[in-house]
C-alpha cells in the first residue's frame, strides 16, 4: 500500500488506501470496521486512476460515502 489515511465516524473507522495496480494504474482502496471489533470490510473504487493523488480521493470520497451510509442511515434504521 502506498498512501493511508483514517476517518472516524460514530462507532466506525475507514482506513484508505492506494495500491498500485498494474502498471502506472493505481486504486483505491476503503478498510472498514467497527471499534473494538476486528472483523474488516473491503470496499474497492470501481475506477482505475493513471496517478495515486486521484485515487487517494476517490478513495477518499467512498470512504465518506460508507460511513455516511453506515452511521447516518444505519441510526435511523435502528430507531423505527
């Protein structure tokens, strides 16, 4: 992995990533788990990028997307 970074949000943490994938092509990659927990889902951007900045944040975007998702949606599911 080339370049990580971590995002928190509620009870979960988004570690992304880049890999390079293939030559000149890189991707980005989203870790996700619950704290204290040690069961790990992998997201992948479902686009290749020709540079790691450029997947970095699309990394970054689907990160925010997931936790979003997770906590937001996920609380509101809970409380009906």
């Amino acid at each position: 992995m080339m370049s990580e970074m971590e995002y928190r949000k509620g009870n979960y943490i988004a570690r992304v990533a880049v890999i390079e994938w293939g030559k000149q092509l890189y991707k980005g990659l989203v870790l996700l788990r619950q704290h204290g927990e040690e069961q790990i889902e992998q997201f992948c951007v479902p686009v290749d990028s020709d540079n790691a900045d450029d997947a970095l944040d699309e990394a970054r975007a689907l990160a925010h997307k997931i936790l979003d998702e997770k906590v937001i949606y996920g609380q509101q599911q809970r409380t009906e």
